[in-house]
C-alpha cells in the first residue's frame, strides 16, 4: 500500500492541499487509491475518502431507502394486542398521538427527526445524485445540497429503531406484541441508509458542482 | 507546517474549498461591511465559528437548567385500572432493575444519565481549558470533542420510548401512559446540547499550539 502511494505521489504533482476540519492544519493530500482515507497528521481527523464507484452506490441506496421509507410510513410498525384490544403504532401515528394528549412540542420533535428530516434526506440525496449523474445540476443544487448537510443529524431513524426494541421488550410481558410489515421495512431502512452514508462522498459532490460553477460563468 | 490562518486562508466548514483571507480581520470576516460567501457553496465563511466560545456557553447553561426538571420532574405516568403511577428517569431505571431486565435497565442508564452528564461535563470542561489557553494534550481533547458529538442524539432513545408507549399503550380506562413534563424537558436537553456541541469550534483547541513543535 505504502509504495503504491508513493509511487502515485510522484506520478500526480499537483496534489490536493487541504486545511483540517478540527484543527485548521493545511496539509497536501496525495491522491488516493480507492478504498483508501486520507487522515489529518495531527488530529487524526478524516480528511478525504476514495471509493470506488461512490456515486452510484449511493444512489442505489438513496432509491433503495426511499421506496423502504415509504413502505415504513404505510403500515403498522408494531401491533398492541391486549383485553380483545388492538393499537397500531406507525411514526406518524406516535406524533399525532402526543399531539392529541396536549404535547404539541414533543410531537413536533417526534415529526421533525423521526420522519420530515429523514424524509428531506433521502428525497434531496436522491435528487442531487440524480442531477449530478445525468448532468443537469443547476443554481439550487448547492443550496439544497447545503440544506441537506445541516439537517442530516436531525433524522434520528437508528436511535427509533433502538426505541423501538426497548419498546417491544418492556410491552413483552403485559401484552401481545405484532410484529407489522413495516418493521421489517423499517429494519432494512436503517442498513440502507447507513450504507448511504457510508458510500455518499460530499467531496465528489461538490467537485462536480465546483467543476458547474466554472463552466456557467 | 502552517494552519490555514496562518497563511492567510479560510477554509469553508462545509465544503472545505480554501479561500483568501481578507487582511486586518481576525475572527469574523467581511469585506467593507458585506459577508464573504464560498466561492463553490455559497456558505458564509468564517475563519473560526462566530462567538463560538460564548454561544457554547450559552446553550450548556441553558442545558444544565434544565436538566434539574428533566431529573426531578415524571417522565411519565402510567395509569393501570385507575391507579397512577409517575416515574422519573431514574425511578425508571430502579423499576426496570427490580423486574430484573438489566441489560435495558443498563441502556437506559447509559442513555438518558451517563451520556448526558458525560456531554456535559466534556462541554464544560473542554470551554474552560480554552479560556485557560491550556496546551495539555489537544489531540485528547479532541478525541473527547468527536466523542461527545457523536454520542449526543442516542440520549433521545429514552424520549422515543416513552412517546411509543403513549402511542401504543391506549386501552381506555384499563390502561393507559401519559407523558408528562420532565418527557418536554429532557428532549430540550438533549436538543441544546446537540447545538451546544455543534457551535463549538475544535480549532479552538489547536490555536494556542504552535505548529513548529511538532
């Protein structure tokens, strides 16, 4: 690995300079293999990763993670079953409910990070590594992209998929538990957008955007 | 090697292009009396965070606040063939230990009282070894930074649960759970500190250490 840097050092003089995220150290990157990260000489923060095929991995799994997120919403998550009685729990169902029991904030944080901010995320991701794929990014793409950065740790969909194990084992004991379609939908969301994460380079993102830039001026 | 104010450039927080710096300005950056924006994205560039130190400051106070009713108030209130009964976050966790589930009495705990004090203490701690200009081990603390931002938004579980209960828990007069106040006020918690870590600006750390030492 070493010397295959090296030698990929001396092949591309013009590397990459960067200042680090966590403590403003600029230092050159040398350009990297595929799979490799480069990491801050000080702080050890990551500065810049290479995979392969970025681009397309995280768009199959923006895709994947929107048609789950819409299976998720459309059926119950899990089903109550106690004294002949049923309740079915979705997302939405949740907030509305604490909106109904004079919680109106409470139900507006479970809203915002358990389905609008998750919901924006894959809609915007999908959208933005579509115009970059067929070459149609416009003057809103960095805004939205930018949008997209700052509310990403706002959806909490893996810390709802912790909430509802929690749930379900505590409920165990004094009544019956269904599982609903939608869990299983729910379970596979949280891989696929973990894998998005994984896979999604903003660093590819915003070269193609800065490469726009140049050319619509 | 030099960081990027040293040599005269900002880096953009977003999407790390390197800009000039205008000369004569520290901190905020303005040209005349207008912004400068990044080139690339747009974001309004700053060499280091705004008033970092004391909007950090701001919101950790307001979270220790709140933090007292998040504790003392009830989470939440269980009502089972007309008895009531209230719990606050660690009454949950004793109750959860005496039924004898103490792997999710242990979650919770980790959760909803170790990891907020932690987010906390780190906060608090890591302010004042900045105002002290202190050169004790900033790759450490800097760790502890990445640590504290990371572990942050899993202290929400605890509010999760409690919303799912009332949501799934509704059987009329047999049974049924209410969140109550102290549900409110630990969400507020962990929101203001989500923020308080997201105003604080690691470079802080790193300006008192020169870059020659090393």
């Amino acid at each position: 690995m070493n010397r295959n840097r090296l030698h990929h050092n001396q092949k591309n003089k013009s590397s990459n300079v960067r200042a680090c995220p966590d403590c403003d150290l600029l230092q050159s990157i040398p350009l990297l293999l595929p799979n490799e990260f480069a990491y801050c000489l000080r702080c050890n923060a990551t500065l810049l990763k290479n995979q392969k095929n970025s681009l397309n991995r995280s768009l199959s799994f923006a895709v994947t993670g929107l048609i789950l997120f819409f299976i998720a919403n459309l059926f119950p998550l899990i089903t109550l079953k106690a004294l002949s009685l049923t309740q079915n729990g979705t997302v939405l169902s949740t907030a509305w409910v604490l909106f109904e029991m004079d919680r109106p904030l409470l139900s507006l944080v479970m809203l915002f990070t358990t389905f609008i901010f998750p919901a924006l995320t894959l809609l915007g991701t999908v959208y933005v590594l579509l115009q970059i794929k067929t070459n149609r990014i416009n003057d809103y793409t960095a805004p939205l992209f930018r949008f997209l950065h700052h509310t990403h740790i706002w959806g909490m969909l893996e810390i709802l998929m912790l909430a509802i194990l929690v749930t379900v084992v505590k409920l165990g004991d004094l009544a019956e538990v269904i599982f609903g379609v939608s869990l299983y939908a729910f379970c596979l969301l949280i891989l696929a957008m973990t894998l998005l994460d994984y896979y999604l380079n903003p660093h590819d993102i915003w070269n193609s955007i800065r490469q726009y830039n140049r050319e619509s001026k | 090697m030099k960081t990027a104010r040293e040599s005269k450039l900002i880096s953009c927080h977003l999407c790390h292009t390197l800009s000039r710096l205008p000369q004569d300005t520290g901190y905020t950056v303005t040209k005349g009396d207008k912004k400068i924006k990044c080139s690339c994205c747009q974001s309004i560039l700053h060499s280091r965070y705004p008033d970092s130190i004391s909007r950090t400051w701001a919101l950790l106070i307001a979270a220790f606040i709140l933090y007292i009713p998040a504790n003392t108030l009830p989470i939440m209130s269980v009502n089972y063939w007309g008895e009531i009964q209230s719990d606050t976050i660690l009454s949950g966790v004793m109750h959860l230990l005496h039924e004898g589930m103490w792997p999710l009495a242990l979650l919770i705990f980790i959760a909803s009282i170790f990891i907020p004090i932690f987010k906390l203490a780190t906060l608090f701690l890591l302010l004042i070894s900045i105002q002290l200009k202190l050169v004790y081990r900033p790759k450490d603390r800097t760790t502890l930074y990445r640590i504290t931002e990371f572990i942050g938004r899993w202290s929400m579980v605890d509010v999760f649960v409690i919303a799912l209960l009332v949501a799934l828990v509704q059987f009329g007069s047999t049974a049924s759970i209410r969140p109550e106040l102290g549900a409110l006020s630990f969400a507020s918690v962990v929101i203001l500190t989500m923020f308080a870590a997201h105003t604080f600006d690691p470079r802080l750390i790193w300006d008192v250490i020169n870059t020659n030492e090393k």
